[in-house]
C-alpha cells in the first residue's frame, strides 16, 4: 500500500515512536488520527507537524483500555479523515517487576501485583485487540479494502526476567499478528507485527544507567535503537504487499 492517501490511526501518537510514526506518514502524505490519553501532548504534535503537512492530522482523547472510548475514536477518526484503511497498535505500557522477589536486606518476600499484570495487559494487549476489532469491523462495513494493521511488539515477546505481563502481551500480540492475518484475508487486510529492541524514547529515558549501560553493551551494533530505526520496519510492513502474518525483531542483534 502507498503512504499517500492512506487513511492510518495510530494510538499512543502523543509522544516517542508512535509520535514518530505519525509524523513520518503526515510528511508522505497520508492522513492519520492520532489518540493518546496525554492531551497535551497531542496539541503539541498537532502544533510541531504544521509545518510540515503533506497529508493531514488530526488529534483526539482516547484511553485504549475503554471499549467505549475505542468505539467512539474509531467512528471519529472514520470521519475526520473521511476513510480508513490502516491502523498502528502502537500505545503501550510498562509496570516491570519480578513475579516474585526476596529482598536481599529484610528477606521480605514481594509478589507481582494483580493491578500491574491487569493494567499492562488492559492496555498493551486488550486495548490493541478492541482497537483492531473496531478498525476492522468499520472497514469491513465500508468495504475498505485493502487494509494494513501493525502491531508493535516488542523482543521482550522471547521472554524478558521482571516482565511477566509486558512479555505476555507482547508475545500475544504476536502471536495474533499470525491469527488475524488467516481472518482478515478474506477481507483484503493484511497484518504484520515490528518487536523493537531498546529505542530511545520517554518510555526508557527513566532507566538506570547501570542497567543502562549493562543492555547497550550486550547489543551487537553498539547502540540504543532511535525511532527512525523503528519506522523503517513499520512503513516496510504498510508498503509490501506480500508482507503478511509475521513480526519482525529489529533490535540491532540484542537477544533476550
Ligand atoms: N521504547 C522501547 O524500547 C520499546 C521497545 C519495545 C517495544 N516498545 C513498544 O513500542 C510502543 C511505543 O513505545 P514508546 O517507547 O514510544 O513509548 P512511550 O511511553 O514513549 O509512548 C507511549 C504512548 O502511549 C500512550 N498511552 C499509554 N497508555 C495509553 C492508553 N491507555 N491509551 C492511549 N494511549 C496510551 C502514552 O501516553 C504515550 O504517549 C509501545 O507499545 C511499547 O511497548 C517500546
């Protein structure tokens, strides 16, 4: 599919990759909604991409771990850019800690949480599948085809220590990219997945530099990955047709 024209939501585009993604696809011409539960940081999208406006965007509140809010943003953005055939699943959370861990000092013993595996998954896996759900079920009502969804996964997908609900969504959502990608084809979409490695965004500017340095060091191309890195993956899943039902690891070589 070309990126002119295309008519493209990508959630969680208030900031770092999906900010990225949304104005990449706005500078070659595409028309994309962007939906963030940070406001502020879609006005200050909206107001940083002016400039630079080959296609359109447009901007709106969405909480993808409500039904209701993904059904109302979908219908808006069907609207707004009068059309829609492609969807990035791209807002995503963390809430890391060990299943289970014995504090080395006080031999206290502290579990994962129910609220961090429900939040992670509420928004990294439910909120991707009601969002892809909804997008669908519109193109199919408007016999939109054909249609492209991208799912962003992450390495952490193989199996990551700290991060029982953020691998389970991840590998979930990978696995579904194979799922949909058998339902959708009667449908003319095709769905392909991008699992990032480390990428320099606000999602890990808050690591520590110990940690830090200890991950780059243990990547084979010597550096963090940067959104372009990213991008390049997710235009290459929209743009080849007979790119279907995979994920793809772009992780400058860092296994898990
Ligand atoms: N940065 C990395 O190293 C990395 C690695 C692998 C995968 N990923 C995945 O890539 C995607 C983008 O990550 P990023 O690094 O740009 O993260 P980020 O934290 O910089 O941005 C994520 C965006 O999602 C939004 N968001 C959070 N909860 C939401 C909700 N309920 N509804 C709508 N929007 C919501 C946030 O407000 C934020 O703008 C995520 O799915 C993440 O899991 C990131």
């Amino acid at each position: 599919m070309n990126l002119e024209n295309l008519k493209i939501i990508v959630t969680g585009g208030a900031q770092g990759m999906g900010r990225h993604f949304a104005q990449q696809l706005v500078s070659a011409g595409a028309h994309v909604a962007i939906g963030d539960v940070n406001e502020s940081g879609l006005a200050e999208v909206i107001e940083a991409t002016k400039a630079n406006q080959k296609g359109t965007l447009h901007a709106r509140r969405l909480d993808v771990s409500s039904e209701a809010d993904i059904a109302s943003f979908v219908a808006w953005a069907h609207a707004a850019m009068g059309g829609l055939n492609g969807l990035i699943n791209n807002a995503g959370i963390l809430r890391d800690a060990l299943l289970v861990k014995k504090d080395r000092e006080t031999g206290a013993v502290k579990t994962l949480s129910k609220d961090q595996w429900d939040a992670v998954i509420g928004v990294n896996l439910t909120g991707a599948t009601l969002m892809t759900r909804d997008v669908v079920a519109k193109m199919v009502e408007t016999n939109q085809r054909p249609g492209v969804i991208v799912n962003l996964s992450s390495i952490a997908r193989h199996g990551n220590r700290g991060q029982s609900n953020y691998t389970a969504a991840k590998a979930a959502l990978a696995a579904n990219t194979v799922t949909w990608s058998k339902e959708f084809a009667t449908f003319g979409i095709r769905v392909g997945a991008v699992a990032p490695g480390m990428v320099e965004t606000p999602m890990t500017q808050g690591m520590n530099q110990k940690a830090r340095d200890a991950l780059v060091s243990a990547i084979p191309v010597g550096r963090v990955g940067v959104p372009e890195d990213i991008w390049l993956a997710v235009k290459f899943v929209i743009e080849c047709d007979y790119f279907n039902g995979r994920c793809i690891d772009v992780d400058g070589g860092l296994s898990m």
